[in-house]
C-alpha cells in the first residue's frame, strides 16, 4: 500500500498552483506594460497644434453658367449625416430659402456669390500668413478662413504655385499661433504621423497613420510623403504633422477609385513647400531654373547594352533649340548622370534638381556619351510655360535604301541635306522598313538611327562597319530618333 501524506501534497500543489500564476500572470503584464509604452497618445500634440490649423472656405461670383450642383457621392453624405444640402430646394444653403444671419465675426456672404469649395490650412506666421494647397484657392473670387475659435477673416491671396500646388494666403490678424516647421530628412517610413483638417467641411477633424513610404513619385513635380493617413476632400492644405509636434508635409492628393479615403495619400514635403513659400511672400510668385531638354527614364537592358551599368541618370530625348542645354554642348541620347556633382538616380530627379537651381546659374553636367562621361557647363534659364516642339519627320523623297540590317530585320538609307538640317543631326540613316528584331524592340519607319552599339553613325557606310563588328549572338543598343526625340533601342538577335 501507498501512503501519501497530505499535509505535504498539499504543500506542494499550493507552491505548483503559486509559481504557475506567478508565471502566467508576469508575462501578460509585461506584454501590457510594452504596449502601453509603444501606443502613441496624440492628445498632447492636438491641443499644441489643433489652434493652428484653418479651415478655408472660398466663394465664386454667380454666373448663368454657375450650376452649384451637387453630386451623388455628396448627397449621400449629407443625407447620412443629416446635414443641409447645399442648393436644394428647403435647404438652409439653398439660393431659395431664407438668408440666415452670419454668425458673429463672420463676415457676410455677399448676394452674387456661392460657396465655391471648402479646403484646410495652417498657420505660417503670427501676424497672419497661411498655407494650403493651390488647388483650394485657385479661381477663387473670395477665400474665407475660419480659426478654431471660430473668427472668421477674409484672406487675400499672396501667391500661388501649382507646380507645386502650394499658396499662401494673408488674412489681417496678429497674435495667432503658428506651427512649428519640421526637418522633413528626420522622417522615417513607419513614423507615426497625424493630420488635422476640414473633411467634408467637418472642421478640427484629427485622423493618424503612419508613413508608408517617402519620395514618392507620382508623376508630378516634387516628391511625395505617403501615408496611410485618412484624407478625404476638405483635408486639402492640412498639416501633416510627427510626433514632435511639428509640421512635415502639406496634404494635397489621394489615391481613390471611390472619392474617399482608400488608405493611399500624399503630402508635400515641408522643406519644399516652406522654400515655395518664401519665394511667394517675397514676389508672389516662384522662380524655376530650366535648361531644355526632354528626358526619360533609362532600362536596365539599355543601361547593360551601353555600358552604363546600372539605370541610373536621365536619358536627353530632345533638346529645344536655342536652350541652355543646346548651347552647352548637350546631344540627344545623353544621359545625365550627375548634376552639380550630385548623382542624378531617376530621371525625375533631374527637373527638382534643376528647378530649384536659381536662374542665371552656371552649373555643371556630367553626361554619358557613346561610352564614357563628359562634364558640360550649362548657364540655368528661368523656366517657362510648356511648349510644344514635337514634329513629324518631313516626308521627303528618300535615296535609294540598303538592305544591309537585313540580320536585324532593319532596311535603311541615307539621309537627305534636307532630312539633316531638320532633325539638327550630323547624320544617321533613316529606317526605310523594321520587322523582326528590330520591330519587337520597337524601331519603326521613318526612325533615324544615329548611334549604333555607341558608335556615332553618319551614313551607310559607316552602319555597315557597325555591323560588321557585332557579335550576332549578342544583343546590340540603338540610339534612333523620331522628330525631335532621341531613344534607345536594344535588339535581340533572333533565335
């Protein structure tokens, strides 16, 4: 028989029973005490940055034209939220109903004029100053600006850029509480970030996210901070603003299908938009260097084929005539690799690094040509309005073509004195007919190739001695141009 003593299993279970909850019940609260540390609290930041923050109204004069419709999206918002639709019969915003008397300090809606759009902004300066978005006060007749303690001001316009889409607007005031401008370089992607604005012309409305991603380009002249931050239209000219309490992007666009927030938006970066800024306070408006070309973006197979290694750099398509890059020596099919001796990664970075380069400027470019680099000096110019320079090719009668790219599925000919003092070329041969590699790389009639495995080509003969140097197991580079623009072509041989 077993004996057991009681007394001392008891014991024992009580000490099991304490050491398990002890151990159960210390890693839960450990866990808890780490999130509550790494859960950020924006409370602080609101009340610091909240009274900065504006929301803009503006106002359009009334034309036969003007509809003041609204769309379904908007119906049903203001439908939902029981809220007065603007311009329908009964609505207190409706041109038939009652006018109502303007709150206190606000100044009064004049009879020929309707509410045009509804954006945000924020406080530059003290005395004043505001920013938001170009695209809230553009066509504009009257800008209203509400503060959070609800005075509301009429605000002149002091400039507006819409390259960058950012304004300034003044309204008469002092003592009021300005942000605080952020180093947009210390901003890291899976910051936390947060955004005050007007949504839908719901005024004070605060939303947080955290950076997705930074240099973001979208096509348009900056570079843009993006989020995940909620952004609807409204919050247009808001603050975006990190954890320190300071203001680092401007919100301006989102990515939509619907018209609403789908977790995808953009900002402007503050060190861009402070120095647009200024440049408007000063002139009220802003001063952009140029140099005239036309660029690109540069493959990886065209950078392997030319022995430029990786893509990097900005490939020169055409060159305006008469322009600083004409008179410095630049030639279609170069690219450019670094500009004042910064490296030039993307072609976008180019026209940012050139932009905001003062006009009159003498700086330099180092350009990959045929094969090896060359340093240029070019004298910046003020940019101006776009232009269009593309043509067509003159459809001029051609000399009889030679069939010797047949192996590249290419027939070409000479070019005529005409056919050269049109294009600004040297040379070259023109393409009389592209099929098989040639056509899937994409060289078609009427090209002129110029350059050939980064050898300059000036007539047939020297295309046939191109050729005759190829390794047909190879790909080879082909540097064509159509009208006015030069591009790259790398043909496959045929298996």
């Amino acid at each position: 028989m077993i004996h057991i003593d009681l007394k001392k299993l008891h014991s024992c279970v009580l000490a099991s029973a304490f050491a398990l909850t002890a151990s159960v019940a210390l890693v839960p609260v450990s866990q808890a005490v780490a999130q509550v540390r790494t859960l950020p609290d924006f409370t602080d930041l609101v009340e610091q940055v909240g009274p900065s923050v504006v929301n803009i109204r503006t106002l359009e004069k009334l034309t036969p034209s003007t509809g003041g419709g609204v769309d379904e999206q908007m119906l049903e918002f203001f439908r939902r939220f029981g809220l007065p639709i603007p311009n329908m019969p009964n609505s207190p915003n409706s041109p038939n109903s009652p006018r109502q008397t303007p709150p206190k300090n606000h100044p009064p809606i004049p009879d020929d004029s309707q509410p045009r759009g509804v954006g945000s902004g924020f406080i530059l300066s003290a005395d004043g100053l505001i920013m938001t978005n170009a695209h809230v006060v553009d066509g504009a007749d009257e800008v209203l600006v509400t503060l959070t303690d609800k005075r509301e001001f009429k605000a002149k316009i002091v400039g507006a850029d819409k390259r960058s889409d950012i304004a300034v607007v003044k309204i008469e005031a002092t003592g009021l509480p300005a942000v605080k401008v952020g180093d947009v370089n210390r901003l890291k992607v899976g910051e936390w970030v947060m955004a005050i604005g007007s949504p839908f012309g719901l005024d004070n409305t605060v939303t947080v996210g955290i950076v997705s991603a930074k240099q973001r380009d979208t096509g348009d002249y900056l570079p843009f901070i993006q989020t995940d931050v909620a952004i609807n239209p409204g919050n247009s000219g808001g603050p975006l603003i990190n954890m320190r309490g300071e203001v680092v992007g401007v919100n301006s666009q989102i990515y939509s299908r619907s018209g609403g927030s789908m977790g995808i938006s953009f900002a402007i970066p503050m060190d861009e938009a402070f120095r647009v800024s200024e440049q408007l306070r000063v002139s009220g408006r802003v001063s952009r260097g140029r140099i005239g070309v036309q660029i690109d973006q540069v493959s990886k197979e065209v950078a392997e084929s030319i022995g430029l290694g990786k893509p990097q750099g900005a490939l020169v398509r055409g060159i305006e005539p008469g322009s600083p890059a004409e008179k410095a020596g630049v030639e279609a099919g170069d690219i450019i690799v670094k500009f004042e001796g910064k490296a030039v990664e993307k072609s976008s970075d180019l026209p940012r690094m050139v932009g905001s380069t003062k006009p009159g400027t003498r700086s330099s470019l180092t350009v990959f040509r045929r094969g090896s680099q060359k340093e240029l000096m070019v004298t910046i110019a003020e940019i101006e309005a776009d232009k269009v320079t593309a043509k067509a090719a003159s459809k001029l009668e051609k000399p009889k073509a030679s069939n010797v790219g047949q192996a590249l599925g290419l027939a070409v000919s000479e070019l005529t004195d005409a056919q050269k003092k049109e294009l600004k070329v040297k040379g070259g041969v023109t393409v009389d007919a592209a099929t098989d590699a040639a056509a899937s790389a994409g060289i078609r009639e009427g090209d002129v190739i110029i350059a050939v495995a980064n050898v300059a080509i000036t007539n047939i003969k020297e295309f046939e001695s191109a050729l005759a140097k190829l390794d047909k197991n190879k790909a080879v580079s082909v540097l064509i141009r159509r009208g006015e623009w030069a591009q790259y072509a790398v043909i496959r041989p045929t298996r």
